[in-house]
C-alpha cells in the first residue's frame, strides 16, 4: 500500500474533526449578539484603536532569522543520514559548514539582531 | 511494491482500523489531562480539587468533570468580535487541530505484529523520513496560532500570536537540532528503526546523548506553549492570548490541539530517549510465540510507550506548578544565545566522536 494513503486520511480527518468542533460552535449554542457583547474585549472598556497597528520589529527580525536557521538544520539532517557513508570526508565539510554558519551567527549576535529590550 | 490486491485490502483495514484507534486516543487525551492538570496540582497544593462529578453514586475522582466541560462548552454561545476577519476566523481552530492530528499517527506505537500472515506496522502513517514527517507537519501548527490572534481584532490577541509564534520557530532550531545527533548514532530517519535499536538500557538516546536530550525537553516545553514558557498566554499579561476571543467549542478545538501536540511530543521523547516500545533485557517482540497469542506484543508495546509518555505528561504539570514564567527577553536570548550555541556544539562533537570510534 502506498505510504501516503494514511496521510490523506489524517488530514481528512484532521480537518474533519476541526471543522466540526468550529462548526458546533456556530450552530449548537444560542445566539444574542448585542453591540457591546460583540466588542473586542479590552478589559470591560470601549476599545481605543483598532488591533492591527504598530508591532515590534523584532519578530519580522526573528522570522527571517529563523528561516536561515532553519535550512541549516534540514541540511545536517541529511548528512547525518549519510553520516556513515561519507567518512572523514563528511566530517570536514560540515566543519567548513559550521564555520560559515557560526561566523554568521556571531555576525547576527554582534549587531544586537537578538537583543529584546 | 508490488503488492496483490489482497494484501492492499487487508493493509488498508489495518490501516482504518489503527487509524480510529490513535484518533480515539487523541480525542480522549485533552478531557483526562485537563483532569490531571486540575487534579495534581490541587494535591500539590493540599486541597481537593474536581472530585464531584461521576456517574450516580460513583464519583470517579471527579474524572467525569472534564466531560461535563466538554458539553457545556459546546452548548455555549458563539460571540463573534465586531472587526474579526470573519473567514480567518472561523478557520484558525482547524489549522491547529490538524497538524497535532496527523503527527501523533506517525509515532510507532508498537513492534510489527504478524496476524493472519501479514506484517502489520503500529504506526499508521509509516514513511522512511519520519522525522522529517514530524517537523514538516507540527510546523504547521504555527499558522493556527497566528490567523487566530490576527483575525480576532483584538490587541491582546494579536500580541500573543506574535509571542507565540516568534517562540515557536525560535524554539524549532534547537528542537531539530537537538535530534540530529539521534540520527547520527541511530544511523536512520525512520523511529521504528531508532526504536529498535534501543534493545538495551545503554543503548537509550538519554545514555549516549544526554545534552540532546535536555535540549529536547527545554524546545518541548517552549514548542507547545508550556509553563515556564507560556508568555502566549501570560494570563497578567494578555489576558488568554492568542484564543481570547474565542469562545465555545472553537476554544476547545485550541485546547485539544495543545494537548494532543503534548501527547505528540511526550511520545516522541519516549520513542528517541527512552527506548519506545522496547523494555530493557527482554525482548517484547518474543512474546508472541511465549503466550501464543499473536498480536500480544503490539498491546504489551503499546502499554510500555504509554507509560512512558505518560511520565512527560506528568513532568508537564509537575513543571507548570514548579517553575515560574520567564520574562519574553530572557525566553529568546535562551533560545538563540544559549541552545543553538549549545545544539551546534552537541552535533560537531558527536561527529568528531562517532568518526574517531568507527572511521
């Protein structure tokens, strides 16, 4: 059998089972919408502004940075499966590997990119 | 594979049947934790906590509690915030369940059975890259947790997604990090594979490699939202973070998920430190032919990764009301100045030392 006939079947069922917990939500309970319950709850006070304004730009920063980090990890994931096949060999490529990346990160680290204030 | 049609039948019921199983299970996991996480700390801290709710005279230990929950929640009305990014919202709950479904049907619960000569695995989702599979699909995660917050109009929402999902993929380096020296000693993707290679007690990823699996347990905490990282949902804070407007069964599709990710990750914890379905000196695939019984060692496996993981549930709430939260700051300097430093250090060492013993 194909190993990707589960797959399919876990996220349908997934997503079956989510859209019937959001679904029940919608139609099970009673529904007495009043302007004030419908409000953004903002500690029992008329809200000021509206949510989407300014944000840090520390998490854009974090984003990026984590999706160069996170290559890296899916790289050695593959040479740590070809780990016995490659030797020596291996060893020292990611050697070079790490050194690349870890002047990176020192380079990340001395521009304050991880400093939250 | 070359596969007759007869044994694709019989896979694909196995394979229906395993499936309603561990969904079974991951449906019932979220009533009996939220027990456990009032119950615990309830004699933690000397009092009695829920221990009314039962059937007729018998009160269970309050067990029936988390369902009496359950129902009413479901019954409970839908508040919908005035602004809310209507579609987004109504979506959110599913884009979290799901990934928390599919990834606790690739843990291997147990050893390959033979029943009416066929080799059936105990996983149901069985792919050569089962790590891969694991990280590619509980990533997804994070996108439940940001449209909920974007989409619900409200400023503590919104700041909580944020902390919740710059933690998350912080959180992610080390956690695969973590697991690479695991790949390095086991010399495979796949977990049976790894499991298996766990026959002894020295043989255990916590033995050869204690840092991973610290580092493990540090990501695992932070990766599902736990105290002592639970800044999403700093209550002080942020009101209940990225879920506040949330109200009804939608919030408890985000609880489920939470709970069933725990689950996920106590297996899988078990499964690459702790030996999986394997018992120390005994061989737990030998009991077939010792009861006669076939089948018996998918059970007894399943029994023994359950207990495991059971233990990292407890430590979860054992953590919750031990440590106290940590300031964002101090969160994200741990991730990225402490344990990727650390995560890399562990792989090139584990390297230079594998290659020095086999090379």
């Amino acid at each position: 059998m194909n190993v990707y006939i589960p797959v399919l079947i876990a996220l349908g069922f997934g997503v079956a089972l989510g859209s019937i917990l959001s679904g029940l939500a919608h139609f099970m309970g009673p529904r007495n919408p009043r302007p004030e319950k419908n409000d953004p709850y903002e500690c029992g006070v008329p809200k000021v502004t509206g949510a989407t304004e300014k944000m840090s730009v520390k998490f854009y920063l974090t984003a990026i940075l984590f999706i160069l980090f996170d290559i890296e990890t899916i790289f050695l994931y593959l040479w740590a499966k070809a780990f016995p096949q490659l030797g020596w060999f291996g060893v020292i490529e990611v050697m070079v590997f790490m050194t690349i990346l870890v002047v990176g990160y020192i380079y990340v680290v001395k521009r304050g990119a991880l400093e939250w204030d | 594979m070359g596969l007759t049609m007869n044994e694709f039948t019989v896979q694909f019921i196995a394979t229906l049947l395993k499936f309603a199983v561990i969904a079974g299970l991951c449906i019932n996991i979220p009533p009996i934790m939220v027990w456990a996480e009032r119950r615990v700390p309830a004699f933690m801290q000397r009092r009695k906590g829920p221990n009314r709710v039962g059937i007729f005279k018998w009160r269970l230990y309050g067990l029936l509690q988390s369902a009496a929950d359950a129902v009413k929640l479901i019954f409970k009305e839908e508040v919908v915030p005035e602004g809310a990014a209507k579609a987004f919202y109504h979506i959110a709950p599913v884009f979290s369940v799901f990934p928390a479904i599919m990834v606790a049907m690739a843990i291997p619960y147990g050893p390959d059975i033979q029943l009416f000569g066929y080799t059936i695995p105990l996983s149901v989702i069985r792919v050569d890259v089962g790590f891969l599979f694991i990280f590619a699909i509980s990533s997804l995660a994070v996108y439940g947790v940001t449209i909920a917050g974007w989409a619900s109009n409200n400023k503590y929402s919104l700041l909580g997604a944020l902390r919740a999902s710059a933690q998350m993929i912080s959180y992610e380096i080390p956690l695969g990090m973590s697991l690479i020296p695991i790949v390095l000693l086991y010399g495979s993707l796949d977990l049976n594979t790894i499991v298996i290679a766990q026959s002894q007690i020295w043989k255990w990823g916590v033995v050869l490699s204690p840092i991973s699996f610290c580092l493990f347990v540090i990501a695992m905490f932070a990766e599902t939202n736990r105290a002592p990282f639970d800044l999403a949902e700093a209550e002080g804070e942020l009101v209940a973070g990225f879920h506040t407007e949330y109200t009804s069964a939608k919030f408890a599709a985000f609880f489920l998920a939470e709970y069933v990710s725990m689950f996920v990750l106590s297996c899988l914890a078990a499964t690459v430190f702790f030996g999986g379905w394997q018992i120390p000196f005994f061989d737990i695939r030998s009991l077939d032919v010792l009861i006669g019984i076939p089948g018996v060692s998918g059970l007894v496996g399943f029994g023994v990764l359950f207990v495991k993981a059971a233990f990292f549930m407890w430590l979860y709430v054992w953590v919750r009301w031990t440590i106290p939260r940590f300031r964002y700051d101090q969160l994200m300097s741990l991730g990225w100045k402490f344990m990727i430093p650390i995560g890399l250090l562990n792989v090139v060492v584990t390297a230079i030392v594998l290659a020095v013993i086999r090379f």
